[in-house]
C-alpha cells in the first residue's frame, strides 16, 4: 500500500472540472444537465448545489422547466416543492433519437415486427401482458397445482422491453407524420402564396 498523497496538480481535478463547467455554460444549461438525470424527486437546492448556482436561481430555471414539461413537481413532506425529470420528455427524447437514425419506413418495419413479436408473446403464454404472465406464475407456484414450467424471468423482461421499445417508435412515427404534416401544409401554404 502507498501512503504517499497524489501531487497537488491531481489533488482536487474535479473542483478544476466544475469551474471549467461553470464558466463556459449558463446556470439554465448545468439546471437543465443536472435534471435531465435526475429521476427521484429532489429539492431545488440539491439541484443547485449539482449545477453550481444558487438555490433562488435553480428554482427559477426549474419552474421554467416545468412550465416547458421537462420537469415534473411533487410536493416535499416539509411543504417543499421536489423535482425531477418527467417521464414525457423521456418518451420525446427517445422518438427524436430514433428519427435521427432510423427512416420511416424502416420505422414501420420495425413496428409491425414488434407488434408480431408481442402477439407471439400473447398466443404463447395465454394472457396479454407480462405482468399478468408474472402473476400468473407467482399463484402457480404457490398453489404447487401448476403443470406448466416456470417462466425464464428473462422472457418477462424481453417481453416489457419489447413493449416499451414499441412504444417509443409508436411516439417516433407519431412524431415524425406530425412533422411531414408541418412541413407538407408550409409548403402548400408557401405555393399559394403569389410572388
């Protein structure tokens, strides 16, 4: 073992980091950094104290984040207001990144694909979601009557990624038809206008 202390260059390079951080962005960036992995409720100042502000100015921005739906507010049991990051503008996150990567029509082969898989998933196990499947298989174990195998837990988590996926790339196609919409009615509202 080294008792010896790390030299005075490396002795505090996270706090050298945040200064870094601090200067080249502002308090709403590190607000917005900070509650963009923040998924418990937390306190406007630990959310400052994260983003190197002050607690007046964290409150400001997430209210601002709020009001946007990129946070959500809980009441704390002192009467506080917590925040976090709002599970809607995950779903948005998750569709914006997927058509940046994946053509529409590539999109809705993917789509009837897991829609095939989930039905797949239905006819084989006789109950149309895997939190039924689990509870299934949980009163089955108890009762010890059961005559069928018991379920690989894996399969249960396949089947709620598999659901959730597809419902990311519903709210991706959804997302990418209200743009082609957009951007077709601003063209034909373009070519009627005379030059």
């Amino acid at each position: 073992m080294n008792d010896r202390n790390p030299p005075d260059e490396f002795a505090d390079i996270n706090e050298a980091v945040g200064e870094e951080w601090e200067a080249e962005t502002t308090p709403y960036e590190r607000i917005r950094h900070v509650v963009a992995h923040t998924y418990s409720p937390v306190s406007a100042d630990a959310v400052a104290d994260d983003a190197r502000t002050a607690p007046k100015t964290a409150r400001k921005h997430l209210n601002t984040l709020a009001d946007e739906g990129f946070v959500e507010t809980t009441p704390g049991e002192q009467g506080g207001t917590l925040y976090r990051r709002s599970p809607e503008s995950l779903v948005v996150e998750q569709a914006a990144d997927i058509l940046e990567h994946v053509s529409t029509d590539e999109l809705v082969t993917r789509i009837q694909e897991m829609r095939e898989q989930l039905t797949e998933y239905r006819s084989e196990f006789g109950v149309d979601s895997p939190e039924e499947l689990a509870v299934n298989q949980t009163n089955q174990a108890l009762s010890e009557t059961g005559s069928r195998d018991e379920i690989d837990p894996e399969t249960i988590r396949e089947w709620k990624t598999l659901r959730r996926n597809l419902a990311f790339a519903n709210a991706a196609l959804s997302i990418g038809n209200a743009e082609q919409f957009v951007d077709s009615d601003r063209r034909s509202t373009d070519d009627s206008v005379p030059a």
